[in-house]
C-alpha cells in the first residue's frame, strides 16, 4: 500500500472515531437525562396530587415527554452502534491490510 493509501485509512479511521465518539457522548446524555427526566416528571406528578410512587412512576412512563425521550434515545443507540460497526470494518481492513503486507514481504524474502 502506497504512503497515500495508507494515509487515506488512517484518516478514515480517525473520521470514524471522532463520528462513533459524538455518538457515544450522545448516548450518555440520554441515557443519563432518562433518569433526571423520569424523577422531574415523578416530582411533578406527585404536586399534582398523585400520592404513591408507583402512581408518579406509571403516569411519568406514560407522558409524552417521556416517550419522546425514549424515542431519541432508541435513535442515539441506533446510531452508535452503527458508528461502532464502521469503526469495527476499518480496523478489520486496516488489519488485513498488515497480513497482507507480511504476506508479500515473505514471500519476496522467499524468491528472491
């Protein structure tokens, strides 16, 4: 593989670290914000008159906030795994591309 080749997976690589970890922090967000969202709606159902816990639990789960939440969050995980799986396809390559690179000077070593 030529220096620009190489230099062209090596960067992609780096794109597709820098995508997946955007992902990753999005993902945490939501997946922290979840639970802050879920006890602010709790909160808000138990002012307003909702005296037991699972009573605040059921109407916070069923509010449509919260399952627009939801519902982004479904999308974060989406999109970090895809990000992931990319990431994953440019290291496999990256690899082959060594054993490949072993491979040819072996066997140059081997008739020469």
């Amino acid at each position: 593989m030529q220096d620009s080749n190489k230099e062209k997976v090596l960067h992609n690589l780096r794109e597709v670290g820098i995508k997946h970890a955007e992902a990753k922090r999005k993902l945490t967000i939501l997946e922290h914000g979840r639970q802050i969202l879920l006890a602010d709606l709790m909160k808000e159902y138990m002012l307003s008159g909702e005296k037991t816990v699972a009573g605040q639990d059921r109407e916070a789960r069923a509010d449509d906030r919260y399952k627009k939440h939801i519902e982004a969050l479904g999308y974060a995980i989406e999109e970090e795994i895809k990000w992931a799986w990319e990431k994953k396809i440019v290291e496999i390559n990256f690899e082959k591309w060594k054993t490949d690179m072993i491979n040819n000077t072996m066997e140059r070593k081997h008739y020469a």
